[in-house]
C-alpha cells in the first residue's frame, strides 16, 4: 500500500506537465502566424519564415527545459520581430541577412552577460517594491493583451482606447469563453485552461464564426533563412546601435518575464529574491543566438507559460513538450492556424489576474518607492513593453532617491540600469 502513493503521485505529476504543456502551446501559437508574416514584410518568404520561426521555438524551449528545467516556452519576439523589419530592415535599408547577424552578435553579448556575475548584480539590485511592481505590471498586460486581443477593448482615435461592442461575435465569444474557463477553475477541474481554449474553439466552428481547416498536414519545402546571417555585412554596415538595441529589449524583457514566471511557480525566497534566474537568462539567450542562425529575431521567454503553470506545470518536462509540438507545427499550421485568439484571449484575462495579485507585496507607503512602483505598474501595459517599465521607473526612482538624499539607499545597479536607459531614450545607441 505505502509503495503505490509515489507512483500515483509521479503519474498525477506527469499528467499536470502534459497538460500544462498543451496549454501554453495553445497559448503562444499565434506566435507561429504573427511572426513569420511581419518577417514577410522584411522579405523572408512566408513558409521559410513559419519553419524558422517553429524550429527556433522549440529548440530554444527544450534548451530552457534542458538548462532551466523550468516549464518556460521561448519564441521570437513580436516586439522585436517589429523592430527588426520595420526599424532595421525598411527603415535603415539593411538586408534581413545583416540584421539576423546583429541578432546573433546580441544573444553572443546576452549570453556573456548572462554567465558572468553581472546579471545577478542587476537582478539583486532592483529594490524589492519595484520588483512586485514588475510582476504585478506583467499581470495586468497580460489582462490588457487580453481584453485587447478579445475585442473587449478596442483602439480609438480620441480616448487611445476605448470599451468595445461587447455584443459583437468576438467579444461575446471571449466572454462565453471567460465564464467557460472561471467555472472550471472554481470548479478545479484538472486542465481547465487548456479545456477552456478547445471548448472556444469548438464555439466559434460551431457557430459559424471559424471553419475547419482545408487541410491538416502540410510539408514545408525549404528554409532558405538557415545559416543566412551575413556577418561581413554587419561589420561593414557598423550598426553597433542596433545590436545594443536588440540587447536592450531582450534582456529586460526576459529579466521581467522570467521573474514573474518564476515567483508563479515559487521560485522566489522570503526576501523577495528569485532563484534559478540565472539558468532562465543562460538557456533564453542560447536561444536568441541559435535562432539567429536558424533565421529568426532575438527570442524570449513567453508570458504566456504562465497559462501552463496554472495547469500544474513545474519543470522542463513540460517545455520538452512544449518544444516538441512547435516543431510539430511545422506540419500541421494549417489546423494551428484555425484556434481563434478569441478562445486564447479569456485565459490570458485570468492568467493576467493571478499574477497582478502580486502587487501585495508592494509597500506604498514611501513616496520614493510607491511613486516608481505606479509607473512601473502602468509603464508595462500601457507601453506594451516590460523592459520600458522598467526603465521609466527606474530612472523615475534613482532621482527621487537622490532627491530625498538616500543616495546610499540605491544599489550600484540601479545607476546602472536607469543610466543604461536613459542613454537608450536619449537616442544615444
């Protein structure tokens, strides 16, 4: 009797991986559609890119798995897939060729960082308010995204955002799927995200508002972007600024995910300190840079791991899973393609919740911490950025520390990490 209580255990484990697994994979394939076209407008063939952009993720997901052993999905960056095509490839006129090579020099410059003692001075150094801040501010980005991608929220010419028809089929579908996947949470039923996603999707087919794919298995023909990094032209083309900027959004962007995802799944002591980041920065910027030669843009680690987690997930078997199905997806985006972001919007909503009620743990008594604390709050939805927040608060708060004279209060990293800023919003890299 006492020898078969592990075995149910490690069975029940193993069954909360797979399902938190499938679910964050749900979660973040938009990102197998969204990327590939934006990098479409750099002109990288569409499929090439959709084969780059499945390939990169998982392999970079199941090194995180492999290095972090944490449930953590990785895929390139729409942020900066935007920025690499519209900023770097039509505005500066370099070839996609060149900007992937200044890609590949970023993640070489993030892994150094990564390795070396540096990253956790500047994980240390950021003031313990501001850190909840940072977590609490994801939550509620994550809650926008999904209200926005929803439909519940809408952009508008006057007010920058506005209610939408909330009786308009997206929306109704978001919220049917919203109530869907909240009953099922109170009713704590075993997967109840990942339940939730499909049974939205069964919605919109059934009601007409999707179709069932033409097809199911499709075979990609070449990967044209494989080893097509042009390092000559980047030396050439000296745009070091453009690898500092690549490097600046994808290390605070990764360094404020990860910690949101690590304090869900406990990572976190009673000081507020996070561990195993280290391994979490080591794994995404091996990631960046291997997917660079794939032929994608800097990777990240995906907020939305955090729906996987709610499902049990806890170590790097379920980005093993992870990992496998987006390479799987190579073959099968034309049925990827058919879930609506209308059945993945509501668990972004409540996934969004469980992480702002970090912001507990912010102390707003002090002016000097509460005052960077709301920005970095507001700064990360609004911006639609985590690394913004963090640096419109960090600078926000380093000169009201010096202001009310507790210069001696700030950690040498927090000069670093606001001047780093500063320097960037200057237009200086």
């Amino acid at each position: 009797m006492g020898s078969s209580q592990p075995e149910k255990t490690d069975k029940k484990t193993f069954r909360n991986e797979i399902a938190g697994g499938f679910t964050t994979f749900l979660a973040i394939s938009y990102v197998l559609i969204v990327v590939p076209k934006i990098l479409a407008d750099a002109g990288i063939p569409f499929q090439d890119a959709l084969a780059a952009t499945a390939i990169a993720s998982g392999i970079a997901t199941i090194i995180m798995g492999l290095i972090a052993n944490r449930p953590f999905a990785v895929a390139p960056s729409i942020a900066l897939a935007s920025f690499f095509t519209y900023t770097v490839v039509k505005g500066l006129h370099v070839s996609w060729q060149i900007a992937l090579a200044a890609v590949f020099f970023e993640g070489l410059l993030f892994f150094g960082l990564s390795i070396s003692k540096i990253r956790s001075w500047f994980g240390v150094g950021i003031p313990y308010n501001l850190k909840y801040a940072m977590i609490a501010g994801v939550g509620l980005f994550l809650a926008f995204l999904g209200m926005r991608e929803g439909g519940i929220i809408v952009p508008d010419e006057n007010m920058f955002i506005r209610m939408g028809s909330l009786f308009a089929p997206g929306p109704v579908i978001t919220i049917m799927g919203f109530f869907i996947m909240a009953v099922l949470l109170l009713k704590k039923v075993r997967g109840s995200l990942l339940w939730g996603i499909l049974l939205t999707t069964a919605i919109t087919i059934a009601s007409g508002l999707s179709s069932l794919p033409n097809e199911v298995f499709s075979v990609p023909t070449q990967l044209s972007t494989m080893f097509a990094l042009d390092i000559h032209g980047l030396m050439n083309a000296s745009i070091l600024s453009i690898v500092l900027a690549f490097f600046m959004v994808d290390f605070f962007d990764t360094l404020g995910a990860s910690t949101a995802l690590l304090v869900k799944t406990g990572d976190v002591n009673e000081k507020g300190h996070i561990k195993n980041i280290d391994k979490v920065m080591i794994s995404d910027s091996i990631g960046t840079t291997v997917g660079s030669v794939i032929g994608v843009p800097a990777q990240v680690v995906y907020l939305e791991s955090a729906a996987g987690i709610q499902e049990g997930a806890k170590t790097g078997t379920a980005a093993f899973i992870i990992g496998i199905l987006l390479i799987l997806s190579l073959f099968f985006y034309p049925v990827i393609e058919k879930i609506p972001m209308e059945a993945i919007a509501p668990a972004l909503i409540i996934v969004g919740l469980l992480i702002a009620t970090n912001i507990r743990h912010v102390d707003f008594s002090e002016f000097t911490e509460a005052l960077p604390s709301l920005l970095m709050l507001s700064a990360i939805p609004l911006s639609f950025s985590i690394s913004h927040g963090i640096g419109i608060a960090s600078i926000v708060y380093v000169v009201l520390k010096l202001c009310a004279g507790q210069y001696k209060n700030v950690h040498p990293a927090m000069y670093a990490i606001a001047s780093l800023f500063l320097l960037d919003y200057l237009q200086v890299f």
